[in-house]
C-alpha cells in the first residue's frame, strides 16, 4: 500500500466547465456526458485462418453530447433549439466544453463541430425545498476535437 505522502495529488478535483457557442461563453452546467467516440469494425474471416477474423474499420460514429444546467433566464439554447426545429438556416454552430481546474486556469476542452440541439427536456418541478430546477439540452454535431491547454 502506498504511503500517502508519496501519492500523487490528484490536480483536477474540483472540476468545473463553461460551454461557449461560436466563441460566446454561454454558462456552466451541472453535468456533461457523451464525450464519446467509437469505431464501427467490420469482421472478415480467412479462410485457414482459424486463430482470429480479421477486424478492419469501417467508419467512426461522435455520441451525442447532453449538457444539464439550472434554468435559463435568458433562454439563449431554448431558443436555438426552437431556431433549428424550424429550419432557420445557419443552426449549427462550434460549441466549446472547457474544464477549469481549482486555480480557475483552463486543464481540457473539447471542440464540437457544427453541433446543433437535437432535444431539450424541461425541469422536473418539485416542492420540496432542496429541488432544483434543471433543463437538458442534447446536441448532435460531425465531430469531437480534445485539445488540452498544458495549464493546471
């Protein structure tokens, strides 16, 4: 067991993260997830080849990214996700998770390309006096970039 002195400090406890949409820091969520890339395979067996099939890529899919955040009074990705329902045109847009560590100096962010709302879900509304009132917005976009600024 190690000694704790001798441990590495974890450097990034006390997360937390900014969405900014086409370069406009729009506000901090509660939670993000689907910071997800996978790799469909396609599998080809040889013939004599009885050992393994041969696993070759076929194409790569970016999962969904749902970011969950306390009410809007602004409304500003409410209504961009009406603005896409409807067709306006130019809906996508480059969203940008940046994660701040405990000094308040950027550690990570993630780069979606011409992402736009593909859904949004409303707060469950409770009277208990510890509930809080959160909005969901998912969104689809072509592509997920990780680029880490170095800083701690």
């Amino acid at each position: 067991m190690p000694d704790d002195d001798n441990r590495a400090k974890d450097a990034y406890l006390g997360l937390q993260f900014w969405v900014e949409i086409d370069s406009v820091q729009v506000a901090g969520f509660r939670e993000c997830s689907g910071l997800t890339i996978e790799t469909e395979v396609f599998e080809y067996s040889e013939g004599g080849q009885n050992t393994y099939t041969h696993k070759l890529p076929v194409r790569t899919k970016y999962g969904n990214i749902t970011l969950k955040r306390g009410l809007d009074p602004t409304q500003d990705l409410y209504k961009w996700y009406l603005a896409s329902i409807d067709g306006v045109p130019n809906g996508r847009k480059n969203v940008t998770i940046s994660v701040y560590g405990p000094l308040g100096k950027e550690v990570e962010k993630w780069e979606l390309m011409a992402a736009y709302p593909i859904k949004w879900v409303g707060p469950e509304l409770k009277t208990e006096a510890a509930a809080l009132a959160v909005e969901t917005l998912e969104f689809a976009h072509h592509g997920l970039v990780r680029g880490s600024t170095g800083q701690n």
